[in-house]
C-alpha cells in the first residue's frame, strides 16, 4: 500500500509543477504562478531515491508543461503542414529533456553532498539552462520565466538593471524560499516560515514601488506620430497558395484608406504582407500601385515582405547562397521588412536575423546542406537566408527630423539582448 501510496504522491506533485507553470505564461495573466510553480519539483526531488525516478518524474510535469504551453505552434487547422504538426510535437516530447540537465545536477548535489548546497546551487543551475537555450541556430527561449511577468507592468521596470534572466533568476529564488517556508511549517515551526515569505513579500513590494515610480515619472513631451496598423483577415494557407497579389493588394489599401482618414502617417503591414518578392522586378505593376498610393496620400508604408538578393557569380555570393536550378545564378532570400516612404527611390531593409528552428531555417545548414532539402513548409517560408546586419530605420519626418526604429520580426522578439543591440546602435 505505501508503494501505491507513494506512486500517487509522486504523480500528484508532478503534474502539479507542470500545470503551475502552464498557468503562470501569457496568454493567463496570472503569473504569479512562477512564484511557486517549481515548489512541488523541489517537493518530489525530496522524495525520489534514484535517477530514473528523477528523470521519469520531471519529465511528466515538464512534458505538461510544454504541451499546454506551447501546443499551438502546431497549427493544428484542417490545413495545416504536416512538417510543423511533426515539428511541433517533436519540440513538445524533446525541449524537456533540456531541463534535466539543472534537475540531474541539483539532485546529484543534493545526494552527495547537502540539501542546503543543492537549494543554493538551483537558481544558478536553472537559470543557466535558460539562458543557454536562447544561443546558438537551435535557440528556443519561449518559456523564460521572467516572461510569465509581462502583465505585470510595475514588477517588470526593474529588468531595466537586470535584465529578463535576471528576473528569472529571482523568481527561481522565490520559489527556493517559499520551499524551505513549506518545509519549516512541516517539519519545524511556523513562526520559521513566515520569514522566508516576507522576503519574498518585500522584494516584490519593492519592486512594485520602483516599478510605480519609473511609469509615473515616465512623461513624454516629445513629438508624436500617428501610426495606422493594418491586419487583414487572411488564411495563412491561401494566402501562400493562391498567389492573387492584386486581389490581396486591394484589401491592403482599403484597409489603409480607413487609418489614413484618421490622421495616420506611416502604416504598418504584417510580416510577409504579400507572399511574393515584390522588389525583385518580377512585379512591377504592383511595387508602381503601392509607390502611386504612397505618394498620393503622402505616407510611408513599414511592412513585412520577402527579399531576394541576386549573384550572377560565385565571387559576389555568400558563404551559404543558394545556386539557381539551371545553375546560371546564386540568390540569397530572406524574412524581411522594408520601410518605402513617398516620393523616395531608395528603400530601407532589413532581413530576420534570428531564424525559428527547422520551421525557417534548418539549423547548421552550412554544416549539413541536405537539411535544406528535405526539410520545407508548404507555406513558402522555409530555409530562410540570415541577414547580415541590424538595419536601424530612419524615418522622415517634418522640419528636418528623422524618427529611428527597429523591427523585430515574430520570434525575435524574445532575444533579449539582440534587441538590446538595436538600441546601443541608435
């Protein structure tokens, strides 16, 4: 019976942490969850003897936590690729096996040396991890807890000095506390526990105070400018498949029309606006339209496109450029987004950077070519080129001023020093 006993126990406390932490990421607004979401992993680390139960265990919770989290990258529509289903399902069973890594470790320090240097070293460990996931071509930073606080406003002003990992960091901290609160109501006193909560209560207290200061001293008296977002109801499948550049080009405009009668005077288009490579020559008739509407309303149009670049020999080409089925030319192709402003012949560009795993890119592909081939999306976004450089914006604006900015295409939103890099560079 104590071996039943101790097999429902063990589930209960994994599933636990696993649905905690479902519960603490957008789009639920309740992140307080990460405050305690590990508390029952520490909880059922206490309780294992072996490393397969370790791993067995963790696994559950954190296979949880991913499918309810991050199910929807899948697609999932009666339409959808079956590449990014498999994609999806495989990042789903794989990416938790990433968090045994801190857990292994915490629980081989913990059984050979003390709980104390275990619960010290956890933090450091999982936010290690983190961190590490968000480097190199098979980053995937999605479920860094700092996120979990992103409703938080106030709370989130002190990643200003420490940064998303920072935050992480301390969430981490809290739960290691709040775990050693629940251990010393269990097993000591309660009057030893309380301690440990009000730290955890005063650091939050402090940042919320911080974090009301800097958004109510936050008063800009700069210049503004109004700016019309544009989002069209299009099906992502028909919108690849279909390829009726006009048709889609019309909805665009009308939809333009109406922000522009409100004072709107530069425009955003989403990514990959038009599923075509618009500037590359092949459609002239459509890049005239657009660049006839820009100048008679005189506005300036921001808007997601795919980018070609051609080479007509091997010494103008890149390291990585794709060779043209007939081999007469070289091409690099990118994610992009362009800035074209009325009656300017020159058009701004920037190419994505940081390129979603096997979905846009395979990664290593200059290592291991073939992937290219065999891995694609039917959508027409798959082995995406990389971009060269942080392209800053400038856009003009009256009286001689210039309004700078930067666009982060879809999942680069989520590197944060990358952003960063846009800002030290203006």
């Amino acid at each position: 019976m104590k071996i039943k006993s101790d097999l429902t126990k063990n589930l209960f406390l994994s599933v636990l942490f696993g649905l905690l932490l479902w519960l603490a990421f957008p789009p639920f607004k309740t992140g307080f969850f990460a405050y305690f979401g590990l508390v029952p992993l520490l909880i059922l680390l206490d309780r294992l003897k072996t490393y397969l139960q370790v791993l067995r265990y963790s696994y559950l919770g954190l296979f949880i936590f991913h499918a309810l989290t991050i199910f929807w990258i899948g697609g999932w529509s009666s339409k959808s690729d079956p590449f990014m289903e498999l994609g999806a399902i495989a990042l789903i069973f794989l990416h938790p096996i990433f968090y045994w890594i801190p857990i292994t470790i915490y629980f081989f320090i913990k059984k050979y040396f003390s709980g104390k240097i275990a619960l010290f070293t956890f933090p450091f460990l999982w936010n290690a991890i983190e961190y590490f996931r968000s480097v190199e071509e098979t980053a995937f930073p999605w479920l860094t807890l700092g996120n979990t606080q992103s409703y938080y406003l106030p709370i989130i002003q002190v990643t200003s000095f420490i940064g998303v990992y920072g935050l992480s960091f301390l969430i981490i901290v809290f739960n290691v506390l709040i775990f050693l609160a629940y251990k010393n109501f269990r097993y000591t006193s309660f009057r030893f526990s309380l301690n440990k909560i009000a730290i955890v209560l005063i650091i939050l207290l402090l940042f919320f105070i911080y974090g009301k200061v800097v958004l109510n001293e936050a008063v800009y008296h700069g210049k503004k400018l109004k700016v019309g977002l544009i989002q069209p109801n299009f099906d992502p499948w028909d919108k690849w498949n279909e390829g009726d550049i006009n048709s889609q080009l019309s909805i665009y405009l009308s939809l333009t029309d109406s922000v522009v009668n409100q004072g709107a005077k530069l425009i955003v288009w989403p990514e990959t606006a038009l599923p075509v490579y618009l500037l590359s020559g092949r459609y002239p008739n459509e890049a005239r339209r657009i660049r006839n509407y820009l100048n008679e309303k005189n506005i300036h149009l921001f808007t997601g496109l795919p980018l070609v670049n051609f080479y007509f020999s091997k010494e103008e080409s890149k390291t990585e450029s794709k060779l043209s089925r007939d081999s007469s030319y070289y091409y690099d192709t990118y994610n992009g987004a362009v800035l074209i402003s009325p009656n300017e012949t020159s058009i701004q560009e920037y190419g994505k950077v940081k390129l979603v795993p096997f979905a846009e890119r395979s990664p290593y592909l200059r290592y291991l070519p073939f992937l290219g081939d065999w891995i694609k999306w039917n959508v027409g976004i798959s082995n995406w080129s990389v971009f060269d450089k942080q392209t800053i914006f400038k856009l003009p604006l009256n009286e001689n001023d210039t309004a700078k900015f930067s666009a982060g295409i879809c999942y680069e939103s989520i590197f944060p020093a990358y952003n960063a890099d846009f800002v030290k560079n203006g």
